[in-house]
C-alpha cells in the first residue's frame, strides 16, 4: 500500500503531466496542477522545490515508464524501434510533452538525463563490447538515434495522415499503421546492416 506522501506525489505527477502536455513549462499553472492533484501548491514546493524540477520529475518518470514498457533488446533493434513505434502511437501525448521539453527544457537544462538511463544503455553497451552490433556506434548515440527514428517515424505518419485530404481510407487504420512500422524496422534493419 502506498504512503500519503507517496500517494501525493504521485498524483502531484499525474496532475503535473496533464497540465504541462496541456500548456507546456511556461504556461503551466502551480495553482491548477495542485487542485487538479487536490493537494495545497506547498506540497509542489516541498516534494520539488519548484515547477521547473516538477517538470523535470514528469519527464524522467515519462522515461523510466517507456524504458519498462519497451524494453531495449540490443539483439532485435529494428523489433525494439517497432514496438516504439507502436507505445508512441498508443501515447500520444508522449510526443507532445516531449516537444515542450525540447522548446523549454534543452539538453543540459534539468533532469538526470543520461544518469538515469545508464541501465537502459546497459545491453547496447554489451552487444557492442561483445560484437553483436557495429562497434562504430556508442551506446549513447545509439539510443538516441534509435528513439528519433521511432519518435520521426511518428510524425512522419501524422504529417502524411494530416495532409492527405483525398484519402478515402481510414489514415489511422490497422493497416496504414502496419505499412508505416514495417517501412521503419525496414530502415533500422539497412542502418545496422550497413
């Protein structure tokens, strides 16, 4: 069973990720995230000393649930950015609240960055240090490319479903979504074979 504390920070989180997906960094409110929590806005203060570090909190708890969903499999790459395809779809609010840390949070600014992803980078590391992927990759790199691919592939697929105003079809069918993750392990498969 989970304690207050950790039952109000879990809902400061909840409340704080609505609102910043919503409004983003700047135009997120203390005020609304705390009702929207039914907590006082102290309680922010106290668990994160500020909305930046709330913030910052959001998306590191954000990382650490699609590292557990989407586990990275250093031996099938192109299957790990397909089923991250196939979490971003399922989150679409995912790619929105990572568009505003990118607008207001850049590399450097806030959260643990590449600390708390070191167990993440873990199997990258080992295939590479025991061959089974190109050794002319870092880990680190390669996790990052891995993502953006996945994370482009997205908005690739949204782009074409918003600009394709003669469609006929459904642009968010089963099948269009199957066509797009398969043309998407197809680049993964070429990157690594290259």
């Amino acid at each position: 069973m989970m304690s207050d504390s950790s039952a109000s920070r879990a809902r400061l989180l909840d409340a704080a990720a609505s609102e910043f997906t919503a409004h983003g960094l700047a135009g997120a409110r203390v005020a609304r995230i705390a009702s929207n929590a039914k907590l006082n806005k102290e309680r922010i203060y106290a668990y994160f000393g500020d909305k930046e570090r709330l913030f910052d909190a959001v998306m590191d708890q954000r990382h650490v649930e699609v590292m557990a969903a989407v586990p990275l499999d250093a031996d099938d790459l192109p299957g790990y950015v397909g089923r991250l395809f196939d979490y971003i779809i399922s989150h679409p609010d995912l790619m929105r609240l990572a568009a505003w840390k990118q607008l207001e949070r850049p590399l450097g600014q806030g959260g643990k960055n590449i600390g708390s992803y070191q167990h993440a980078l873990a199997p990258l590391t080992a295939a590479r240090d025991e061959g089974r992927i190109d050794t002319t990759f870092n880990p680190v790199d390669l996790a990052v490319i891995l993502y953006g691919l996945a994370s482009a592939w997205h908005h690739i697929f949204a782009a074409q479903r918003d600009t394709d105003s003669g469609a006929t079809d459904d642009v968010w069918s089963a099948q269009r979504l199957t066509e797009h993750r398969e043309a998407l392990i197809e680049v993964v498969r070429r990157l690594m074979t290259s």
